[in-house]
C-alpha cells in the first residue's frame, strides 16, 4: 500500500509541480505573488471541457491549444492589470492579483454554474497493475504531460536568448536593464509564460479532475505553498515542494485522515518555513 | 560626444543634482570625482535612464536621451558598468557575457566579441563555466566591465570599479581601461579613488552637493588646492 500511496503521490506532485512553476517564474521576474494563479488552472479546465464537449478534442489533446490560449490571456491581463502595479507597493501587487482570482472565480460562476462537472471518457482509460501497485492512466499520463511541460519550460529559461534574459532579470533588475534587456517586454513574456504553466496543468487535470469554479482556490493555494515550501525565486525549489505535497497527500490523506490531507500539507509547510524561512532551496530573497 | 546641460534629478523630492552641466567628447576619458553622496551615481543613473531627471537635458550625439527608457538608451552605445556590479550571480561567466551582448543579433559579432573579451581579461576565459558569484571581487569586477565591453559600447561608465578591489587589482583594471580607450572606446569614469583617476583621465569634473564645483585636465585639477585639501588630503 505504501508503494501505491508513494506513486500517487508523485503523480499528484508532477502536475502540483508544473503550476507552482509558473507561480516562482512570475515572481522571480517581476516579484509579484500571483493570487490568480489557481483561477488560470480553472480556466483552463474549463476550456478543455468545452473542447471536449463541443469540439470533441481530448483534454490531453488540447493541451498545446490551453498553452497558447493562456498564453495569450497572461500577456493581456500583464498589459491590463499587471503593468501598472509592478513598480508599486506590496499592497497593490498583491491585492491586484487577488481581486482578479476572485473576479476569475466569481465569473465562473456565474458563466458556468458552480456544478461539478466531469469528462466521462478521456481517451486514456483504465488502470495498469504492476504487483500491487495499481496507476490509473489518466492520472499517469497527466503526470507525464505535466512533466514534458515544465522540462520543455526549463530547457527554455536555460538555452535560449530570452530565457536568459529571464534569469538575467529575477537575479538583477537594474543589471539586467543596462544590458538594453527590455524590462517590460520580458515581463510581459514571462507573465504569459507562467500563465501558460497553470494551462497546461489545467488541461492535463480535466481528464480525470473535477471542474469546478472553486477549483482554483485549492490548486491557487496548493500552488503557493509548494513555491513557498521549495523557495521563492528557485523553480528547481518549487518543482520540489510540489512534488512533497503530492506525497503529503496521498501518505497523510490515508495514514491519518482523508479530511485532515490539506491541513496536513499547510502543516509540513509551516514546520518547514519556521525552520527555513527561505524554503528549501531558496536564495533568501523575499 | 554626451552633452548634459543643467541636469536637476533627486529621489521622492530630495534633490540630488541641482543643475549639472557638463560634456564628454569622442576618445576622451573623463573622470567624475566627489565624495559620498555627492550625486555621480545619481548622475549616471540617469544618464542610463535609470531615473527620470526633474530638469534640464542629455543629449548624446544629437539625441535627447532623458526621456528614454534605459534599454533604448544601451542600444544608442553607452554602457554602464554599475556599482557593486550587478552581475547575474547563479549564471555562468560567459553566460553573464553573452547578456552583455543582448542587443547584438549577429552571433559571429557576439563570438568575435566574446574573443576580445577574453583577451583582455584571461582569467575570464579559464573561469568561463564557473558561476558569476563565485569569482573573487576583481575578477568580478572584471566580468562587469568585460560584459560591458560585449555591446562594442561608444561611451563606457565606469562606477566606482575600484570598491572592494584589492589595490594591485584596481592598478590593472585602470591599466585595461586605458588601452580600451586607446582603442576607441570613450570613458567616463566615476571614482572615489580621486588620485588614481585624475592620474587616468583626460579631464574631470568635481561634484559637491549636487554641483560641478571645479573642472579641469587631471593635471590641472591634481595641482588644485581644493581637490589636494578637500579629497588629496595633502
């Protein structure tokens, strides 16, 4: 059981991983605690389920659509929103992105109804048994998308011009504009980017996750506690902490109590962030 | 060259300059002297486009450069190497170099560059894979001014690359920005060394509150009896 339980964990944890990504990349370049990040998964859920419904593409299928589609939403609302209360204080940066998760989740609402909803059949069904350890493959292939996602994500920041430029910022503003790199523009990039993250995870949770407005919530606050548990500022930090609250979960939601599984994880985090304020592998920056 | 014309800047209403004028020609090296808290950095800042000046002009071969922001400015040539540097520490060496050429798109230029570089700083070449902030403070100091050299800059500002330098280093490094110079490459240099730069620059700017109070060649303003009492101590 405990062989089953450390699978689903880090199933759960590879997908937890990919959004909390996103969440470190927009604060290392614009220092920012994105608040909305969880209503940009739920988005993105929803998307998938009208591409299922309506156009009848599956949810793993349509992740590279959810890609750009967020994509483009996070450049726009940087253009919109985000722009005017980067250089502002702390206040307004946070309270911005908050006001627009619960703007985001508020309409859902009332677009959408705040119903479950459920994709009945993903094009990855059924479960594999290895032993005992059974893996469900919707939940595996999720797993696998998430982390085919976050590694393309990685290489980018780390190869190309403009991923260096990403770095180039979250380590030195001030450097990083007198070498002509153009704050704004790589901001706005970079806001995409991360929203692009939340997408992908969002498409990839629509096979086999509950959609649902409040979604967002949890997800948001998954998302933020594993960035916090890992480091702000490091994405390598952040893909650890995910993939710690995946295994919390899972191990915590069965050795103790399914109803105590997220009060166990704020648990770990808090243990961890009285120890280490800077997280894991954080760089003591925040 | 660069022409500032009675440049007012300060921070939340504390005034830093109040009516800087000065000009930086073509080949010159020019040196910008004062104490703590005497505006060079302010002055700089907002050469860079850094800060927004409340008055008064920049001008750099013809252009009015105090309204743009600072990227567009790096693209019109001038290069600042800022105090304590501002590398990017978790990059590697070379990577913080190929960001100094972030504005160049052709990468056998961005090679060719790389190449100088490494001439005139080796060290650099054999550190080229460490991280950025595991070098020592000089050859830190190297890395930013060789990153600064990576965009073929027309005017090089230099901010106070001496702090934090041991002695023998700084000696090299003004040795470097002289041959630079003699290669093209105009220079303003901002220092607190005032000995040593009086000694490199052409001519040189003494700033006091906010004002250019004195300005001269660097011998002239070496045999001065306000910059020998007030930063010679002789």
């Amino acid at each position: 059981m405990f062989i089953q339980l450390v699978v689903s964990g880090l199933l759960l944890g590879c997908i937890y991983s990919l959004i909390s990504m996103g969440l470190s990349l927009i604060w290392g370049v614009m220092g920012i605690v994105n608040f909305a990040h969880g209503a940009f998964v739920m988005l993105a859920m929803y998307a998938a389920y009208y591409g299922d419904q309506l156009l009848r593409i599956d949810p793993l299928l349509f992740t590279p659509v959810a890609i750009v589609l967020l994509f483009l939403l996070g450049v726009i609302v940087y253009q919109i929103i985000i722009q005017y209360v980067v250089d502002g204080p702390y206040v307004s940066r946070l309270l911005a992105t908050f006001g627009l998760g619960f703007f985001l989740i508020n309409m859902a609402q009332f677009l959408w109804s705040p119903n479950f909803r459920t994709i009945k059949e993903s094009m990855v069904h059924g479960v594999w048994k290895i032993g005992t350890v059974m893996i469900e493959l919707p939940k595996l292939a999720s797993s696998l998308g998430s982390i085919l996602v976050a590694a393309l994500v990685f290489l980018f920041i780390r190869k190309t011009r403009t991923g260096q430029a990403i770095q180039a910022i979250s380590a030195d503003k001030m450097g990083a504009a007198l070498m002509g790199i153009n704050l704004k523009r790589i901001a706005a990039f970079s806001f995409g980017l991360g929203i692009a993250c939340a997408g992908a995870a969002g498409s990839l949770l629509a096979t086999f996750y509950y959609i649902f407005p409040d979604v967002a919530s949890l997800f948001g606050l998954i998302a933020l506690v594993a960035v916090a548990l890992g480091g702000f500022g490091s994405v390598e930090g952040a893909f650890l902490g995910a993939l710690i609250l995946g295994l919390v979960e899972t191990l915590g939601g069965y050795y103790v109590d399914p109803n105590w599984k997220y009060a166990l994880m704020f648990l770990i985090y808090l243990g961890i962030v009285l120890v280490r304020p800077q997280g894991l592998l954080g760089r003591g920056k925040v | 060259m660069l022409e500032i014309v009675n440049l007012k800047a300060g921070y939340r209403g504390v005034p830093a300059l109040q009516g800087v004028t000065l000009e930086v020609h073509k080949g010159e090296i020019v040196g910008i002297i004062g104490s703590n808290g005497a505006g060079k950095s302010t002055l700089i800042r907002a050469i860079s486009g850094l800060i927004k000046p409340t008055e008064g002009t920049i001008t750099f071969k013809g252009t009015r450069i105090d309204t743009l922001p600072s990227h567009e400015i790096v693209r019109l040539g001038i290069i600042q190497v800022p105090e304590g540097r501002h590398l990017f520490g978790k990059q590697t060496v070379e990577e913080n170099l190929k960001l100094g050429a972030y504005l160049i798109k052709d990468e056998k230029k961005i090679k060719d560059n790389l190449e100088y570089v490494y001439s005139i700083f080796p060290i650099l070449k054999e550190r080229k894979k460490q991280r950025a902030e595991t070098l020592s403070g000089g050859q830190q100091q190297m890395l930013a001014i060789g990153r600064g050299l990576m965009s073929n800059p027309e005017l090089l500002i230099v901010d106070e690359c001496s702090l934090g330098v041991a002695p023998i280093v700084v000696e090299e490094i003004f040795k470097i920005l002289k041959t630079i110079n003699s290669q093209g490459t105009t220079i303003m240099l901002v220092e607190q060394k005032v000995h040593e730069a009086l000694e490199l620059a052409h001519r040189a700017y003494v700033l006091q509150t906010g004002r250019v109070v004195m300005h001269g060649t660097g011998e002239e303003l070496l045999k001065s009896e306000l910059v020998q009492k007030a930063y010679l101590g002789i």
